[in-house]
C-alpha cells in the first residue's frame, strides 16, 4: 500500500500494526507492545485467511485517530473501525499481495462461507 499521506498532524503519532478483512479490524495493537514474533503471527494469520481478503497492516496514527478506531472496536463495529484506519492513517503499509483487497474491505459478502 505504500505511503498515504491524508493531512498533516502536529500532534504526536503512534504505529500500530494488526490484521483487517472483510468484517473489518480483526487485531489493533500498538507496534511498540508487540514483537517480532508477534507481528510475523498476524502476517500468517492475515495469509491464511486471503479468501476473505484478510491483510496485515502498519498504520501510523495520531491520538483522535486511535480513540474513533478503538471505540468502534469497544462497540464492536469492526466495520467501521477500518473505515476509521483507513481515512485517517497518515500512514498506512501493507503487504503487497494484499494491495488489491485494501479496495474491497470492509464487504461481509466476500466471505465465502457467510
């Protein structure tokens, strides 16, 4: 997914890496409280399930960010957090054989077993 710059913060920025799909946000961890090892789990994680267009992800976020993403998450609105991720990165980074699903997520009827 390269670089996406949508505005510039003055505000101080936090990574966080995790996995999304169809349904939306899966995982949303703070890159700084995960390992390496932590974070080769999700990319697995995100490639085994690519028949619902499953990605790992490494947002760079600021505060407001972080709190609309995590109280979509705190009411389970996966859907919605993602869309939150993805128009208010000031960066985002995937893999590149996930670049293609970043269009079509979130979208419950790509699951094939719905």
């Amino acid at each position: 997914m390269g670089l996406k710059k949508l505005y510039n913060s003055s505000m101080e920025t936090d990574t966080y890496v995790g996995v999304a799909d169809c349904y939306g946000i899966e995982s949303f961890h703070n890159k700084d409280d995960t390992t390496p090892f932590d974070r080769h789990c999700k990319i697995i994680r995100a490639d085994a399930n690519r028949h619902r267009h499953a990605v790992y992800f490494e947002a760079e976020l600021d505060p407001p960010a972080i709190k609309l993403i995590n109280e979509s998450l705190s009411r389970d609105d996966w859907a919605m957090a993602l869309e939150w991720l993805k128009s208010m990165s000031l960066a985002l980074v995937s893999l590149p054989q996930h670049e293609q699903s970043w269009k079509m997520i979130p979208d419950i009827d790509l699951d094939p077993y719905a």
